[in-house]
C-alpha cells in the first residue's frame, strides 16, 4: 500500500463535497478497490468513505410497491431484510462471494464497478429497476454502458436502488470456482401482466444484457420449455482460459432454463 488520505462524511451532501476535490476517489464496501490500490492499479491521494451515511443505508418498500435498497446496504443486508419482499434478490445477495464480502460488499458499490461478472446488474436489468444518485434517476435501460462504464458522471454517488417487484423471480449463476463470479450468470423475471425479463451477466464483451428472444418466448409461455429450442449467439461472447465464446453462449440458454425452473 501507499499513504493516502481518508475522509468519512456522514452525509451525502459532504460526500460529494469531498469527492469534488483533486484526485479523491470513492470507497463503499471495497471489495475491488481495495486489491487495486494494493497492486497499485488506482492511487489516488485521498479516498472518500461512504460506510458512515446512514440515508445510504437499509431496505424498505415505497408507497408504488417498489422495493428500496441504499446504496450503501451491504449484500449481507439485503440477503436478510429483502428475503419476504423479494425473495428472488435476496438469494442472488446471499450467494456473493463469501461471508466476508458480503458483510463489506455494497448494492451501490457493485453497481459503480459494473465488472462483467457481478450479479447485482442482471437483478437490475431484468426488473428494470432505477437508480437514484446525488443529482438524479437512471433507468436501467440507460445506466449500464458496457465493461465497468456506467452512465455515472464524476463524482457521482449511487444513493439508492428502487426495484420493482416481479411475480416470480430467480437468480442462477454457473460460478467460476476460485472467485465465485459467475462464468455465466441468469436472473429471469416474471411479472403480474405475463411480462418476462431476462438478464445475463459473465457471458458477453458488452457486459450485462437482456436476451430478448428469451424473453418473447417466456412472455408467451412461462416453462423451461418455451426456450428449449433458442440458442444465443456466440458472437460477442467473452473467450478465456475459462470458456469459448460457444460454450459461454451455450451455457446461457442451459442457465436460463435453470433460472425459469427455479422461479
């Protein structure tokens, strides 16, 4: 490690004050910045601790039914408080990594990381949930941008996370064994009007994305069944020691079905 400075506001609006001066960098739970100072990838000369907002904090529902997550709320948090409203994201939180970095990792770090892998983004994707930062809303659609880009500007905070809630849900992910990110990973939503959405995340250069022609099938009918037969592309796919982009693209029509069984 370096010597750097930190600072820990206790309010979102001293957080983005301190954010606002000269190479100062963000820090939630850590889990990825931390290993990348000590590599020095990032060295920046003063990080800025979100771990004391309280208004980052916690899970509630809203008055439109939605269900809001801090974005400070760590992965353990959100495994135990969001398991009755949403059972579904709840068990995706529950099986981050291990114990450790789930009691450090946060909703709102993971989703200001964007890595290809991570399993918030499909659960946001697919829901079409919002994220509320400092200044303003991002519908998911807008937000996420490929391999760790995102559509945050400098210094921008993820304050929270509204979820809508779908009727049956389920979050299925073929782990990488040594980190546990998802080689390729599924969250397959349900919703009151027959609508499905479908997510993939670990599988494609671009980051996560919605597989649509999934989707029409399950907005037809709601079975295993209904995408035996469809096949996502390989081209774009990731290729590395772990996969070929034909057996990523493979694996995401076994993992789909899985997600669908599931829910």
């Amino acid at each position: 490690m370096y010597e750097f400075e930190i600072a820990t506001p206790t309010n979102i609006a001293d957080a983005v004050a301190a954010l606002a001066e000269e190479d100062a960098q963000a820090l939630a739970g850590g889990q990825t910045l931390i290993p990348s100072l000590k590599a020095r990838l990032a060295m920046p000369s003063r990080l800025v601790s979100l771990t004391r907002i309280p208004e980052m904090k916690g899970v509630c529902r809203a008055d439109d039914g939605r269900l809001c997550i801090g974005g400070g709320t760590t992965h353990a948090t959100v495994a135990a408080e969001a398991a009755e409203a949403f059972a579904g994201l709840a068990a995706l939180a529950g099986q981050i990594g291990d114990a450790a970095v789930r009691n450090r990792g946060t909703l709102g770090g993971s989703l200001a990381n964007n890595d290809p892998s991570a399993c918030y983004p499909p659960a946001v994707l697919a829901t079409g949930a919002t994220i509320l930062t400092d200044r303003r809303e991002i519908a998911a659609e807008d937000y996420f941008q490929g391999m760790f880009t995102t559509a945050l500007e400098e210094g921008e905070i993820i304050a929270e996370v509204r979820f809508p809630v779908p009727e049956a849900s389920a979050d299925v992910k073929f782990a990488q064994p040594a980190s546990r990110f998802a080689l390729v990973g599924v969250f397959a939503a349900r919703f009151a009007d027959g609508a499905a959405r479908v997510a993939v995340t670990g599988a494609s250069e671009g980051g996560v994305y919605r597989w649509r022609e999934a989707e029409e099938a399950l907005s037809e009918t709601w079975s295993p069944d209904a995408i035996a037969g469809l096949s996502a592309p390989a081209e774009g796919m990731i290729d590395d020691a772990h996969g070929s982009p034909a057996y990523r693209a493979h694996l995401v029509g076994v993992i789909t079905r899985r997600a669908v069984a599931a829910a």
